[in-house]
C-alpha cells in the first residue's frame, strides 16, 4: 500500500478510535501496529477490510449499546454495555490475518513477484489469501451476530440443546436474527474483498461471484462456531437474583464464587474478630484494607472493573452454561484460527495446491 495512502489511513482510523474513545489507549497502540502490518503488503485491500470490520463493528456496537445495558449486567455489578475494547480484544479479531499478511507478503518477495507491476491474486498459489479474508469475513459474522442478535425479539436458544431457551447473551445462544446479521456481516466483508482484490484476468464473473458465495458461506460457519465453542467451552455466568447474565469486563473470565474460592469477611465480621484478640483501630483499619486489596485483586482478574468491592453479591453468581475453560477472548480467535485454516484448506483442494507449497521458502 503506498504511503501516501497508507498515512492518512491509519491516522484517520486512529484519531476515530481515540475521539470515539472505542479503544483503551493500549488497545490503540495495538492496533496502529496492526494497521501497520496491514498497510506493508501492496495490495490495498487488507486494510480496507480491517477498516470497513472496525468501523461496522463499532457501529453496530453502538446501535445496541442501551438495550444491551437493559438486558445484561457487567462483572462490577453494573448494568451490561460495552466499554473500550482492549488490546488484546483487538488480536482476538486481527492477530490470525495480521500473520498470514506477513507471510503472504514474505512469499511474494521471496518467489520475486512483489516488484512485478502486474501483481494480482491467483487462483492457485495465493492460497493465503483465502485465509485473510476468511479471518475477516468470520469475525465479522461474529460481531454482527453477537451484538444485533441480542436485538431479537424472541428468547436465544442453545445451539447444544435448541429445545432450550436462554437468556440473551448467554454464550452459545442462538436467534434467527443473530443468524441473519451474522450472515449480513459476513456477505458484507467478503464482496468489500470482491471488489478491492486485483484478480487476475483468468478470474470469470462467475468465478469471482462463486469466491464471494464461498467466503460468505465459511464467514457464516464462523458465527456458529464461535457459538458452539462458547456453549462447550466457555462459562456463562448468571446472577440468580436479576436473571441475567454477567459479562466479564474485556472479553475476560467473570468471577464465580465456589467451594474453592475466596471468600471475604465483612468489615464488621473483622472489627469483631479484632475486638476479640484486643487488637487496635488501626490494626482493624489495615485488616480491612489489606482484605479489600486482595479481594479486588482476585475480582480484576476475573474480569471485574479496578473500582469494584468484593462484597457477598458474587455469592449469587453461578454457571449456566457451558464450562470455564476459555474465555471469550480465546474463544474468537480460536474461531478465526479455524475459519482460515479449514477455508485455505478447502481453496487448496479445490485449486490443487499441495499445502506445503503454500508458502515459498
């Protein structure tokens, strides 16, 4: 991409995430890095899906945001809502096509034909190819199908056990309008690849509409693996006094209180117990402290905000669905990892490319 180009690019994307505030300042720093990766390679049209996914998904987050606020509630035991996304909610949704541009762009230097003035995409050996725009086709299906899903006006069902409804935002819930956006989403990304990929002049109309259908198609199977990773490996956290489900703060692990967990005393239980051993107001005063410290500490970790208590509310948390093994960071890009393997696996078969000859050495 030239850099006459490439500059304003990635200014004008990052000036929109600060202004907007969509992006915690470490979260910006990634994905200026991420724009960077993307803007090295000379074809144009990997930035412009990292920047068509960024924009639509900040505006469908948008667009959702109150009613979303209504229907969930955030590790902090505030009202649901999305905040800034962090940085590594940004290599959730880029990391996989972020390298996959790179060794793309490593192959095309190596084999000569970056300086080639007629570069363009062949069926064939740029393989890779298929896998960039596979990752963003598939979290972009994702996106549009978690945060307008919860939009519908009927009850998600488990996409494990569809005889069973779900509160919205359960993870692996599913509705029909989840399903339709996330194959709007999807059908968005893979014709903005349509029209900004330099085909080659072998490519037919029917061929490039045939690439279109079939990377819409492998977008759309994203969205319901993301779900069914989520409904098998990810916990969703219910809060058994509201009904509604709890969102751990980043894409991160909530907090559930269990057997083994820790527990924390009231301050009253400690100035009791102080009183008892005769110990001093200030021996009281750090006793407290030093409990609330470590109790916020464990809850940060589990996703809770850097204000928030530790109280006895988190005793009325359990596990809906699913279990704790992922959380929802690990699950998108396990999804996105997947999605571009098997659909470069799949272009490989079809175009009869051994796939160790994908990437030249």
């Amino acid at each position: 991409m030239k850099p006459a180009v490439a500059v304003p690019a990635i200014s004008a994307l990052v000036y929109r995430a600060y202004s907007r505030k969509s992006l915690t300042p470490v979260g910006i720093l990634v994905a200026f890095a991420t724009a960077i990766a993307h803007t090295v390679h000379p074809w144009s049209v990997f930035f412009a899906l990292l920047a068509v996914f960024f924009l639509a998904g900040t505006t469908v987050t948008k667009v959702k945001h109150d009613i979303k606020a209504k229907l969930t509630q955030s590790a902090s035991g505030a009202t649901g809502g999305e905040g800034p996304r962090n940085h590594i909610q940004v290599l959730a949704n880029t990391l996989v096509a972020s390298i996959l541009i790179l060794l793309h762009l490593y192959t095309i230097r190596n084999d000569g034909s970056y300086w080639n003035k007629d570069l363009c995409f062949k069926r064939g050996s740029d393989v890779l190819v298929v896998g960039i725009v596979a990752n963003y086709v598939a979290v972009a299906a994702d996106t549009f199908s978690s945060e307008l899903g919860i939009l519908s006006k009927t009850k998600p069902r488990l996409i494990t056990a569809p005889w069973r409804i779900v509160p919205p935002g359960t993870n692996g819930g599913v509705t029909l309008t989840g399903l339709g956006a996330g194959l709007l989403g999807s059908f968005i990304l893979s014709a903005t690849s349509a029209l900004l990929l330099p085909f080659c002049k072998d490519w037919t109309l029917d061929k490039k509409a045939q690439y279109t259908a079939a990377l819409t198609f492998a977008g759309f199977t994203g969205t319901l693996l993301d779900s069914l990773l989520g409904a098998l490996f990810q916990a969703s956290v219910i809060d058994i006094h509201s009904g509604k489900v709890v969102e751990g703060e980043g894409g991160r692990k909530v907090l559930v209180h269990g057997k083994s967990a820790l527990r924390f005393k009231p301050t009253a239980d400690l100035r009791s117990m102080a009183g008892t051993h005769g110990e001093s107001q200030d021996d009281v005063a750090k006793t407290s402290a030093l409990a609330g410290a470590l109790g916020a500490r464990t809850m940060q970790r589990a996703g809770a905000s850097g204000t928030n208590v530790p109280d006895q509310q988190h005793e009325s948390r359990r596990i809906e669905v699913g279990k704790d093994v992922l959380d929802n960071n690990a699950v998108n890009i396990l999804m996105a990892a997947l999605v571009s393997l098997g659909s470069m696996v799949v272009a490989a078969y079809v175009w009869e490319v051994p796939l160790s000859g994908i990437v030249s050495i």
